[in-house]
C-alpha cells in the first residue's frame, strides 16, 4: 500500500480548508480524487475523536448559532413533482454553533 508523505497530506487538508472541491483539491495536487477522500474521512474520524475527549466543561459565555443553507439536485421550488418530499432533492440546511469569543465550535 502506498503512503501519502506529510507534505502532500498537508497540501490536499490545506486545499480543503481553503474551500476547494475535491475533484479541484485531486487536479492540484496531484492525487486520486480516491486519496483525497480517504484522507478527508480519516482526518474526520481523528477530530471527532479528539472533540469527544477534549471537548468537556467549555467556559464558552456566548454561543452564535447560524443556519448554511444549500441544495441538493435542486432548490426546493424547482424540484420535479415525481422527487418532492424525497429525501435528497431540494433545500439543506446545516446548523452550526460558534463560541463567540474562542471560534470554537464545539461538537
């Protein structure tokens, strides 16, 4: 099996915390969009864990909560009536939660 070095692990995460898609975030550096995805999965799995264990007792004061707001296949209004109320077609929401003060977004 082939190991990514920690240069090119850091330059794909780099890509991705930028904001860059995958397939963008595979043209540049090189990789398999296969690799990219990998390493995004077990870099997910690796900070769940960490805020698991880490994440206990915030001294947060203010907390800032925000909706982001996307679409799957279509937003809603323009979804085919054969998809509507079908999960996976239509408007998305993803709520995320914000210290005020630290930028820590506790899990």
């Amino acid at each position: 099996m082939n190991r990514l070095s920690l240069e090119k692990r850091v330059q794909i995460l780099g890509c991705l915390v930028e904001g860059n898609s995958l397939r963008s975030t595979s043209r540049m550096t090189g990789c398999s969009i296969n690799t990219v995805t990998k390493l995004l999965v077990d870099v997910g799995k690796v900070c769940a864990e960490y805020q698991d264990k880490a994440f206990h007792n915030l001294t947060c004061k203010r907390i800032q909560c925000d909706e982001i707001w996307s679409f799957c296949y279509a937003k809603e209004k323009n979804v085919p009536k054969e998809h509507r109320g079908e999960f996976g077609y239509g408007d998305i929401y993803t709520w995320t939660a914000m210290c005020a003060d630290t930028k820590i977004v506790p899990s």
